[in-house]
C-alpha cells in the first residue's frame, strides 16, 4: 500500500478540546515512528475513508486508526484507539497490544530483539498516566508575569515528543520523579556543598562566568568554594565511597539545602531561578539517555562558548531578533580516586553547567515561551498557538507564522553557511519571545550539547583542543546538514506548522509555501549554495530515527535518517495550495 494521493488537504475535525487518555498517547505516538520510520518508507500505509491503514508486514497485522487531519508531510493528526483487522472485521487493541506487535516486527525485521523495549514504553505510560491523573486544567490565557508564564510552557509537557516511541520513560522511583519533574510543577532548594578550592574542578570563559554558583551562603568557611548539587542526584551520591571519606576527612562541607528556589525545565535536569540556568547531572535515564554531563561536554560548553564568540556576535548583529544562551563556566568535584587521579563518577556527576539567563538576552517588553509548548498537538498550557491566537483568523495566523520564520529560518541557515556551525533548533532548544500582543520579537537558541562545529571551517580550532573534547564537537558537513534540516524543518517548523493547520486546516499549503519564500528569499540575500538549492528544489528531508535508534540501543549522537517527500518543492505546493476543499 502507498500513501493516498486524495489525502492532501483532507480534514475530519479541529482542534482536540481534551487531551487523549494516557493509552491513546502511547499509541498514537508508536504509530507516528511506525510510519515514519518503518511501514511508510516500506509503502505499507493507506489513507482512505478519514482513516490510517498500516500494515506490519513480516507479523502480518493490519491496523488502522482514525484522522483528525492528514499532513503534506505525512505527519498526520490521530484520534481514538487503535483497530486490528481480524476474521474479516475490525478489533479494537490497547496501546500494550500495539506495542508487542512493534516489538515483535521489529524483531523480525532486524534479527535482534531488545528485551528493554516494553520496559521503555510501559515507563513511559506510566508517567503519562500519572502527570494525567494529577495535573489540573490547564490557564486560557497568558498571565502576564513573564517569568511565571515561561515557566507554565517549560512544564506544559505533558505528552512529550510525538515522534518518539518513550517520551516520557525513565529510570527512577515514582516518589524522587514527582518531587522534581517539570510536569508536576517542581520547584526546590538545592543541595549546597563547600568544597576546598583544590578540590574544585572550574573551567571559565571569561572573568566572573562562574559567579551564580558563589551567590552568598552563610557557612562556607574561607578556602572552600560553593558546589551546589541537584537534590536528586545528591541522594543518588551521597554513598559514594570517595565522598563519604572526603564528608569524614571535612574536605566537602554538607550545607543542607538551600537559597533561592529553582523550578524544573523541560529538560528536568536544567533548572531555573529567574536569573541563570544551572545545567546538572542526572543518573536518570530519559527517553534515550543517561543525563550526565561527560567530562567532555564540561569542557566542551566553554570551549563552544569561547570560540563561538565572534560568530554568534555576528549572528547577533545580522539578525537582531535572535540570539545564542552561551554556556561561560561549569564547575565539579575533583576528588582523587584510587589511582589519584579526579573519580570521574564523582566528576560528571557533580558536574554543573553554567547557561546564561534570560535577563542577559531577552528584548524588553517580550515574554519567552518554550517552542514545543507552543507547537505541541495539544494545548496544554496558556502558551499554545491557539491560546496566543484566540479569535482570529487565517489571515492573523499567516502574519504570525511569517514574521516566526523570519525570525527562526536565517539564523540558523547563516550559522551554518557562514560560519560553519550546527545549531540544533529543535523545539525544545528554542525560546519564542512574544510581544503583548502574542506576536514573535525575538526567537533565542540555547543547550550547545547539540551544537556542533564542521571541522573544515574549524581545524585550527579543533586542533588546539583535546581530543576527547574536540572529536564530540564536530559533525562531518553532509551529517550537520542533515541534522540543521530535521531540527529546523521536521522537527521544529513542521510541528508548529501543523498546530497552526489544525486551527485552519485549508492553510496548510499556504503555510508551507510561506517556508519556502523564507528559504528563497535567504538564499536570494546570502547565496545559494548546492545545499539549499536542493531544499528548494524540494529534496527529501532527513528525518531522525528515533524508534530505531530506540531499538538499536544506540547514541542520539549515531541515529540514522529517513528520507520524507518534501512539502517544499513547487508541483507539490501548488497541489496543496490549489486543490484544498
């Protein structure tokens, strides 16, 4: 089966009023990987009848699921449950069902199984369901107060990335995760250490990088410096060997909690006081990783943050409505271990990096809300695109969607052309700043864990840093290509695409092609390398495997790509654009 040419434009209902149950979020968002990654690139899928047909070949299952509204991009809108064709009629399968049957095609596709996989997604059902259970109805309307408002879109996620087959799995006892989850809320004192200054590992971009982490605490004697901890990860330490002699010996000081309170970001492990985000280590497994920061990616936040300098200036400079969160300083334990040598479960645990706050790059009179808040399927805080565009109508959509891209596209197309950086725009690496009338003034990028350099227009660069720290800092040109493109296209411009569409469903053609004359009208400015001649040419795009990585038990770092028909290319918008009912 392939796709359904007539799909284009099809529409069965508007936006969701409620969120689904937590079984219906695991399934839809097992089918959204399964036919990204898996039935649609093997032509196993068919819309027809305002419904998903989607075969597992090598189980033999045909399943189907109703739309609430098809995609140009293949990225359709789900509703209700999961039906299984059997003995000539339609059964219908709860989430757990659907996920054996994935377990199981999988397997037989790749001679492998991951006995872990089941595990993932019921974790991930059971913290959907939780936050479900315990979250009240979510704000209309954006409160006013910018802090409290960016806050509300930080823990507004409640269902997680919908192309993703565990959005919400985690390691971890239900107890520790309520108490510092996003999703629930969480603010909380940290943990405050004083360690004696030989014992603190510190690197700095500047002068004074490192001053949030010595905000005034009282009882910390001279010749030790302050080390705040996640809460956390403090309890998942404590019992350290090396720590607990140096807690005897009185080389680390415990302090208790304290100071100012710091909520939870989406991220969990980056948190917030209004001024600086601390970036910490977490022995959590989320989604796919481990939520440590490696020796490496210390080291390498300041480093970006040092070499970036020049480029993100000028960044700044040609495009004023957009900026870079640099990452100044980080700081850790350093303790010896056996061989005297720093431990380095001690080091990348307590590790904590330094990210500027909002205060150092927001425009005045703006409020910062989360991207994936405002892009998500659902509106689950007073930061979604159909809160800040209540009452209006098509016309006031298209006017916020281009000024958006203005903001969002050049950017990142410059980082990368010009200056030979990797952005990773993906919608929770962005903030859009709004103005009080809900419009986009500025878009911030942060987290340079993703960002990558391309080494031939780095090499003196590269070669002056170790190499531990400058091999996980590059991507090869065509590998940073490809992740520019799914962050910024699939993952971030599609997914706030598609929430506009589903307030004017007949848009959505119109809506892609204002993509396009962002991408033409930047490649008319600055140039038009072979790259983004071939975007406009209508190219496929790079979408990540996230289902398959998820199987193949492999680094975010290594996942592949599948290649998606490009709503970009001029036959196509002028299909979507002419023919919509």
């Amino acid at each position: 089966m392939s796709p359904s040419a007539d799909s284009l434009g099809t529409t069965t209902s508007p936006l969701p009023t409620t969120l689904p149950s937590s079984g219906e979020a695991v399934a839809h968002t097992l089918l959204n990987c399964l036919l990204r990654e898996v039935s649609g690139p093997e032509r196993q899928t068919a819309v027809t009848g305002g419904r998903l047909l989607l075969r597992l070949p090598r189980r033999d299952v045909l399943l189907r699921i109703g739309l609430r509204r098809t995609s140009l991009l293949g990225a359709h809108r789900f509703t209700g449950p999961v039906g299984e064709q059997r003995d000539g009629g339609w059964t219908e399968i709860g989430w757990r069902r659907l996920a054996e049957y994935v377990h199981d095609e999988l397997s037989l596709r790749t001679g492998v199984r991951n006995e872990e996989f089941l595990e993932q997604i019921d974790s991930s059902h059971g913290a959907v369901a939780s936050v479900l259970a315990a979250r009240p109805a979510p704000a209309a309307l954006l409160t006013g107060d910018r802090l409290a408002d960016y806050l509300l879109s930080e823990q507004s996620l409640v269902l997680g990335h919908r192309f993703h087959p565990t959005p919400k799995a985690r390691t971890g006892d239900a107890e520790s995760w309520s108490a510092y989850a996003p999703e629930t809320g969480a603010s909380f004192a940290l943990r405050q250490l004083a360690v004696r200054e030989d014992l603190i590992a510190q690197e700095c971009a500047a002068p004074g990088a490192a001053d949030p982490l010595d905000r005034p605490h009282p009882g910390v004697p001279d010749g030790y410096r302050l080390l705040p901890a996640h809460p956390w990860q403090y309890e998942m330490l404590r019992d350290h060997p090396v720590l607990r002699a140096a807690l005897d010996r009185g080389d680390v000081l415990d302090l208790g909690s304290g100071g100012k309170p710091f909520a939870a970001t989406a991220s969990v492990r980056t948190l917030y006081d209004g001024e600086t985000f601390l970036k910490f280590s977490l022995n959590v497994r989320i989604t796919n990783c481990l939520r440590k920061n490696s020796s490496y990616e210390l080291s390498g936040a300041v480093a970006l943050t040092r070499v970036l300098a020049p480029a993100l200036e000028d960044l700044a400079h040609r495009f004023p409505g957009s900026a870079v969160l640099r990452e100044p300083a980080y700081r850790s334990l350093a303790l010896p271990g056996p061989d005297g040598t720093p431990d380095r479960e001690l080091l990348e645990g307590f590790g904590v990096i330094v990210r500027e706050g909002l205060p150092q790059r927001l425009l005045p009179g703006t409020t910062p809300l989360l991207a994936a808040a405002v892009a998500d399927e659902y509106p689950t805080s007073p930061a979604h695109i159909s809160r800040l565009l209540a009452g209006t109508g098509p016309e006031a959509a298209a006017d916020w969607w281009a000024a958006y891209l203005r903001l969002l596209v050049p950017p990142v197309l410059a980082a990368y052309f010009d200056h030979g950086l990797v952005l990773e725009p993906h919608l929770q690496n962005v903030l859009i700043c709004v103005d009080g009338d809900g419009m986009p003034a500025q878009v911030l990028f942060r987290d340079l864990e993703g960002t990558k350099l391309v080494p031939e227009h780095h090499a003196d660069t590269l070669a002056a840093l170790p190499p531990e720290v400058a091999g996980p800092m590059t991507y090869d040109a065509q590998r940073g290509w490809d992740r520019v493109l799914y962050c910024l296209l699939v993952n971030h411009v599609a997914e706030l695409l598609a929430a506009l569409a589903d307030l004017h469903p007949h848009t959505e053609g119109a809506l892609w092609a204002q993509v396009r004359a962002t991408l033409r009208s930047h490649a008319d400015r600055y140039g038009c390398p072979p790259r983004l001649a071939a975007l406009l040419a209508g190219v496929p795009l790079p979408a990540k495997t996230n289902l398959l990585t998820r199987w193949e038990r492999k680094a975010d770092r290594e996942a592949g790509y599948v290649r998606l028909p490009s709503p970009l290319a001029e036959d196509i918008l002028h299909h979507a654009t002419w023919s919509a009912p």
